[in-house]
C-alpha cells in the first residue's frame, strides 16, 4: 500500500513511492483516463466481489496451471516484517497479521504444506533470505530490475497506483494535462509523483511538500487545487475524520510502471524454481476460488479507485 516497500529502506524514504503506513484502504482499478498517461484499465470482477468494490486481478484465467511437483517444496519458511498495517503488522499477541500474512498462509493450505512466518526488521530481510534463513519474503516489496537480478520474484500479487484528490466543490471533471493547465498541483518532493506530474502535466503549477501530511493540509486548506499522491493513503485519508470530507478523488487510477513500479511480489532466493511455481500456482487458485478476494476485502474494505 500500499506502497510496496524497496529492499534495504524504509517506505517513507523511497524515492519511488510514498504511502501512508497506518492505512485500511482499498487498491481497486476503474476505467482510466488516456492509456498514454499510464492509467489502468477496468480489470476483471473478482468472483463474488461487493459490488462497490472492484477487486484488482493479476491472473489470466485462460492460463494453464503448471503442474506442481511438492516433494521438491516440503514446507515454506515465510519472512516478513511487523510494522506495516495493514500488510503486516503485530497483532495483540505479538504475533504477525495482516493482508500479506494473511496470504501467506493462504498460500500455505492451498498448496498442503506446513508453513512458518517470522517477523523481521524490514531492512533484514533480504539478508535473512540470503542466508538461508527463510525461503521467501512476502513483505510488500516492489519489482524493480535490481530486485529481478538479485532474486527470484513470484507473480506480482498487488499494486499501488497513484490518484489525484481535489476539493468537493471544485469543478473539474477529468485529471487530464489539458484540463489541469494553469491549476496548482501539490507533491511530496523527491517522490514518483512528483516526477510524474513534471513529465506529464507541463502546463500546471507544481507545488511541492516535504512531507504528505503538509501536502494534504494545503488541499483541504483551498492552498492548491488538487493533490496527486499514493491512492491507498488517499482513500483512506478521503474517508477518514482527518480530512473532514474537504476532498473526493479525481479522474482514476495511475499505474505507469515506469514511474510507480511494477508492484508487489513474493521473492525468493534465484534458482529455487520448484518454490516459485508453486507460489504462482497457488496464487492463481487463490484468485480462482474467490480466496484472494476474501483477504482483500478484510484488509481493504474501503473503495479507492
């Protein structure tokens, strides 16, 4: 949230992209604006989803499921992190909850394998993984080619895209670069939104914050007509008391890969293939049987896209 974490930094310090780190939202895609903006495309329904909520969908059901040989995955050694709602955070007894966890397990019964989950400090994880000292890492980490290099990924399981918010009563009704020229666009500095906007919205004023809060103060304060930021915090700042219903979104979802990454995946040490298809291959089932929606639904029950 989501959003996804960078190996080796905390989130808040990403320069790829910024979330808010206590969030209950929810990652949906609509219909975008023009594709050549890097907007989704409306996904699949997810089997039996709310119909307010469009469940994101990362699996081609025409796809052949590989055969999974199990004897070469006698159990999964999950490694994740405990400081992250609602990804993967302590619950009351200390021990770890949380959409990621959540599926982890998930995975866990559907492949018929016993499975642990050990929590870490987020900056030890890929080192705890180098030394053989978990199997995979399911802790909201984000694709990037230097990960693809390093490690093997699963299929990305979600993604954080970003989202423009204006005030209620401001009149504009598309978050195209010709319908923003001449408005002020608030940013966190050094963030992928920010670079995003410089590319794409040339004809509109930047302003930039150094912090998130900062940014959505000058939006509810009437100091900047709209705010381009991540969509899950978005949601959840949308829907909660701290924006006191100043603000609705604006336009739909930005995924452009190349500004806000290619999403989160479950990573695994290179070579271990028997591992990696079975991830896949459950989380494939998972989609199938409705299970992921499940999860998603608990974890993100808040339409934010």
């Amino acid at each position: 949230m989501l959003a996804a974490k960078q190996p080796g930094r905390r989130d808040q310090d990403d320069n790829l992209v910024i979330m808010a780190r206590h969030l209950l939202a929810a990652a949906l895609f609509l219909t975008g604006i023009a594709s050549s903006f890097g907007q989704a495309q409306q996904p699949q329904p997810a089997p039996d989803a709310t119909p307010s909520v469009v469940i994101p969908n990362y699996w081609d059901p025409r796809k052949r499921l590989e055969r999974v040989d199990m004897t070469r995955v006698p159990q999964i050694r999950f490694l994740t992190e405990d400081d992250y709602p609602p990804f993967n955070f302590a619950g009351p007894d200390g021990q770890p909850i949380g959409f990621n966890v959540d599926l982890a397990r998930a995975i866990c019964v559907e492949l018929k394998v016993p499975c642990t989950i050990q929590a870490r400090r987020f900056d030890t994880l890929t080192e705890s993984l180098d030394r053989n000292a978990g199997d995979a890492i399911i802790a909201s980490l984000r694709v990037t080619p230097d990960l693809r290099r390093r490690y093997d990924v699963s299929d990305r399981y979600l993604e954080t895209p970003a989202r423009f918010a204006m005030q209620r009563d401001t009149q504009l009704t598309e978050a195209l670069p010709e319908a923003l020229a001449g408005r002020s666009i608030a940013v966190v500095t050094g963030t992928a939104h920010e670079a995003y906007i410089q590319a794409f919205f040339t004809q509109s004023a930047i302003r930039r914050y150094p912090t998130l809060a900062e940014a959505r103060k000058a939006l509810s304060g009437r100091d900047v007509d709209t705010l381009f930021a991540d969509g899950i915090g978005m949601a959840f700042w949308l829907n909660g008391s701290d924006s006191a219903d100043c603000c609705r979104f604006l336009g739909g979802p930005f995924t452009e890969n190349r500004f806000f990454g290619e999403g989160m995946a479950i990573v695994m040490r290179r070579g271990n293939e028997p591992l990696r298809l079975a991830i896949n291959h459950a989380l494939q089932r998972l989609w199938e049987k409705g299970v992921y929606t499940d999860l998603y639904l608990k974890a993100f029950p808040v339409g934010a896209y």
